[in-house]
C-alpha cells in the first residue's frame, strides 16, 4: 500500500508541474458560423467578430467559404484600406483556407474577387501578438485555457495536471479514511 501511495504522490507532483504548460495555437473560424462571405447588413461585421478575440503567433485562422464564390487575399494595410491588390502577401482560392499565424503583428485579409465584396465589408485586420504572452497561466488545478470570447468547450484543454490534482485529492481522502 506504501507503494502505491508513493506513486500516487509522485504521479501527482509531477502533475502539479506540469499544470504550469500553456497552450498557445487556437482556431479561430473567422465569422464563426457565417464563415466567409460579404456581410449582410453589417459593413463592420468581421472587425465586430475580431474585435473582443485575442490573436496569437501559433493560431490559426479558417475562412469559410465557396472555391470560386470568394477568396482570401492577404495583403498589406495600404490595399487593405483602398480596397486594392497591388501589395499581395498571399492569395487562398480553394475554400475553406486555413492561414497559419506564425508572426506577431498586423495582417489584413480581404476578399478580392471584387472590389463591391471588400467595399461591403468582407474584410478583416487583426493583431497578432507574441505566441506566450495570452495564455493565462495555467488555472486551477491545471486546467489550461486561452483568452477569447468564445465559450465553447474546445476553446479549454484539461492537462495532466487536471488529472493529477483530482488523484492527489482522491488519495487524501482515501488517506483520512482508512489511516486516521
């Protein structure tokens, strides 16, 4: 029995240190459930969605759309802005696209099959910061979530130390139970 318990600390202990990871790489469906498309009513639409999310170098950003009804264009502010394509970064056909965020700063996107789709608002800014600086350490037990206003539960990760903390829990019981 004295092994036992012995073990069970140990898994626990190195638990509670491990509770200490964050993760740092979120999906993001840009829109959410409207995916990628010219906003209806909202010209504001995709920045309103953006807006309340924290954005991080890892994440990665998917855009709902179409093959041949929309596209995603990376491009630089300046086109951005006018809604132009004479500074593209990259440009996505195939639907849905998935833009991997590997660098901290601002990235633009644009739909740019037309100038009325980006005019109508089908356009999106964000800003990317450093890949540890959102997490939000770690939490109870090692329960390890990222900040964003999504509520979902694919946006928390219970780690190892989630386990390990409920075993070290259940071991004091056991302990108070049978020792004392």
């Amino acid at each position: 029995m004295a092994k036992l318990q012995l073990c069970l600390i140990l898994f626990a202990t190195i638990g509670c240190f491990l509770s200490g990871l964050q993760v740092r790489a979120m999906t993001h469906i840009v829109g959410g459930s409207y995916g990628w498309r010219l906003p209806s009513a909202n010209i504001s639409f995709y920045q309103d969605w953006a807006r309340p999310r924290n954005f991080t170098a890892g994440d990665k950003l998917v855009f709902l759309f179409t093959t041949g009804l929309h596209n995603v264009v990376e491009v630089k502010k300046e086109d951005y802005d006018e809604c132009t394509q004479k500074h593209v970064i990259k440009t996505y056909t195939n639907g849905p696209a998935i833009f991997e965020l590997t660098k901290p700063g601002d990235h633009f996107f644009i739909c740019g099959l037309s100038n009325q789709f980006c005019n109508g608002g089908q356009k999106l800014s964000i800003r990317v910061m450093n890949g540890d600086t959102s997490s939000d350490g770690g939490g109870l037990f090692g329960i390890i979530t990222k900040s964003s206003s999504s509520s979902s539960s694919a946006d928390s990760i219970y780690s190892l130390g989630m386990l390990s903390g409920l075993l070290l829990a259940l071991m004091m019981i056991i302990n108070i139970i049978f020792f004392i």
